[in-house]
C-alpha cells in the first residue's frame, strides 16, 4: 500500500514531521522487544506475549484489535443494520481471523457463543461492563455485565473495562475497575481500560478529544495498573482552561513546551502520560464519516509516528462485507508494518 497516496494533501505534514517537544528516545518505542523489560505477574506477560504475538503484526509491538461491543450502548439494532451477518458471533471471529486481528474485544455473550471453538485460534478480551441500556444514555454510567470468573472460564486472555473520567460516577467507576482489574492481574490476565472523558461535561463536544484532559485520564488508567490503554485520538489541546479554570491545575509548559497544535505532538503528549509507553496507546479506528480507507491509515500513521501501540477498528469493518472489512483492517496494519512510516 502506498501510505502516501492514500493520505493525499496530508501525506508531508503527517510523514515528515519530527516531535521536537518530546523527542522518541524520550518514550518506550514499541517494537519486537516491547515486553522483555516489563515488570509484573510473569502469567500476565504471557497473557500479553499471546497477544502480541498473534495475527499479522505479531512480533512487532503493534497491536490492529477488533471491538465489538458496540450494540450495548448503541443498540443492537442501530449498529449491526448496515450488515446484519455480524449479529452471528461465528462471524465476528471469521473477519478477526481473516483481518489478521491481534484479538478480539467484545461481550459476555459473545465469547460465551465461540470461546470453544475460537480461543485456541485467537486472543479473546473480555469487556466486562458496558453503558446502562434504558435509562436514557445521557447518563453514561458503566455496570458490569460479566465477572472475572467469566473471563478465566471462558479462556479469556485479558479483560477490558471502561470508565468515564470526570463523571458523577466516576469515583465509583474507577474503584471498581481496579479492583477487578487487580484480581485479573493476580489471575494472569492482562487489562485495557476504555479512559473516555464523560460527555455531560461538556458543551463543546470537541473538548472530548483535547490531548490534556484525554492524556491525564490516560494517566489515571496506568496508575490503575490497565497494561494497554484506549483512548480517543487527540485533535487540540487547552481542554482544562475551556472546562473551568479550576477544574484542572495546569502549568503554562503544558502548552508552550510539551507538545504543539500538531496531532503527532498532542498524541505524544498522550503517549507520555501513559508513563511514557509503558502501558500502549490504542487509538480509535479514525473519523466515523468520509473516506473509511484515508480515515483509517490516517489514525493509523498518528498513532504510530507519534509512539502509540496500534489502533482498535471495528464498526467500519463489520458494518461492510468481510472483503471490504478484511481490507481495511489490513491497510491499518500495513502502516505499522511499514519501514517507511517511522516514529516521529
């Protein structure tokens, strides 16, 4: 794949760029040796090494994920209509397979549906709580759906959770996830934590994808001891000051000295809270609307040139034919498998 034809206008800006604020020697660049240095529960770095070492980016310290748990929160209805052969669990693990996916993240309910025959093919993330259904989703309060036992009973390699930082629940939320998240480790598994910001604290939707609210929930998902960390690709920075200036403590350097307007800085940024990519930066899998092909590669290259650990792409893959999904997934990976597209 020509990685600068398909970025187009943007190919010089994104590929050529150099992080001056924080440069890569500054971070813990992913690459085949990622996990050798890594502390912890020796079962839990088995856990991670099956995940790294499984589907086409095995054995590079790139992570391509398929999620798909979109139907909770979304509803079923709503998500699966543009390809309703994804309601069959056998066929979320056919495009995981076929895509060269590391693992898949999903439900309860799913994995209880193909762990028998899927596990021993593919690494298997349990998502063990969602957003309330039916109670009207300005809420977005997360409860468990699973346990920790589901998890290890269904053979599991790690478990996922989400928790929306600055929410009225998210004290709750986040006491909760680490204790679940310290018993999974205790058990060998590892743990991705969903670090969204909660939506109700802003008028402006766009605060959502700041680089220092999202980098400092980032923060508080590592010290919870979540080994990978998903998070929303940073588009601006100043979201503390837009929000209240007390809401935050900031210091002018925030600013002026570790990063700048440019996404490949605002995801360093991200990428050094994330005790400076101890934990990986999983991103989303690009913008919802436009090209799905430019969107993807482009989150792709972001996340890579600016030292995250891969993307997690899944309503554009299932929402499409398994050809139409099985290429864009490869494309995403094609990106980190390039010797062409460098960290910053």
């Amino acid at each position: 794949m020509d990685v600068a034809a398909v970025l187009g206008d943007e190919a010089e800006v994104l590929l050529e760029h150099t992080c001056s604020c924080i440069p890569a020697d500054h971070i813990e660049v992913p690459g085949p040796d990622h996990l050798d240095c890594s502390d912890g529960n020796p079962s839990t770095r088995s856990s991670l090494h099956r995940l790294y070492d499984s589907g086409r980016l095995a054995g590079t310290g790139y992570l391509s994920l398929l999620p798909v748990d979109h139907g909770i929160a979304h509803t079923a209805g709503m998500v699966f209509a543009p390809n309703p052969a994804y309601l069959d669990p056998r066929a979320m693990v056919e495009l995981a397979l076929a895509g060269g996916s590391s693992g898949i993240v999903t439900t309860y309910g799913v994995l209880g549906a193909i762990a028998r025959s899927a596990a021993h093919r593919l690494p298997l993330i349990l998502k063990l709580n969602h957003d309330m259904q039916f109670v009207g989703l300005s809420h977005h309060e997360n409860i468990l759906f699973a346990r920790l036992k589901g998890a290890l009973n269904l053979g599991a390699a790690g478990v996922a959770a989400t928790v929306y930082f600055g929410g009225p629940n998210a004290r709750r939320e986040l006491q909760l996830v680490s204790s679940v998240f310290s018993s999974a480790r205790r058990a060998g598994l590892f743990t991705m934590l969903f670090c969204y910001l909660h939506p109700g604290l802003f008028k402006n939707q766009d605060l959502m994808f700041a680089a220092d609210l999202t980098a400092e929930a980032n923060h508080q998902g590592v010290t919870i001891g979540a080994d990978l960390i998903k998070q929303k690709q940073p588009r601006s920075t100043g979201g503390f000051m837009a929000v209240d200036s007390n809401y935050g403590r900031t210091v002018p350097a925030m600013y002026e000295e570790l990063t700048t307007a440019h996404p490949i800085d605002l995801t360093r940024y991200q990428v050094l809270l994330s005790y400076c990519g101890r934990s990986g930066l999983i991103h989303s899998g690009g913008e919802r609307s436009g090209n799905a092909l430019k969107s993807a590669v482009r989150a792709a290259v972001i996340n890579k040139r600016g030292g995250g650990t891969g993307l997690i792409a899944g309503r554009k893959a299932f929402q499409a034919p398994l050809a139409e999904g099985v290429r864009l997934l490869h494309a995403i990976q094609d990106v980190y498998l390039s010797d062409e597209v460098t960290v910053a």
